[in-house]
C-alpha cells in the first residue's frame, strides 16, 4: 500500500499544523473538491 501523506486519525489531538493541513486535504479530497489539488501526484 502506497500513502502520499502520513496521516494522523482525529483521535490523535496534539498534531503539527501541517498535519491539520493535510487532514483537511484529505477531507476535500473526500468531498470531491480538492481533487485537482490531488491528480498531479497520483502516478
């Protein structure tokens, strides 16, 4: 399994501000708006 980001679940509250920005990209991904953002990395 290939992951972009190391990613922490909401159950871990003390995370840098780079994790905050990278739960809200995976979110938005989710959500279906941040998928522009995130085409460019896939291979």
């Amino acid at each position: 399994m290939y992951a972009f980001y190391q990613y922490y679940p909401m159950q871990f509250k003390k995370v840098s501000q780079r994790d905050w920005q990278v739960r809200k990209l995976i979110w938005d991904f989710k959500d279906g708006r941040a998928y522009k953002a995130v085409a460019p990395q896939t291979p």
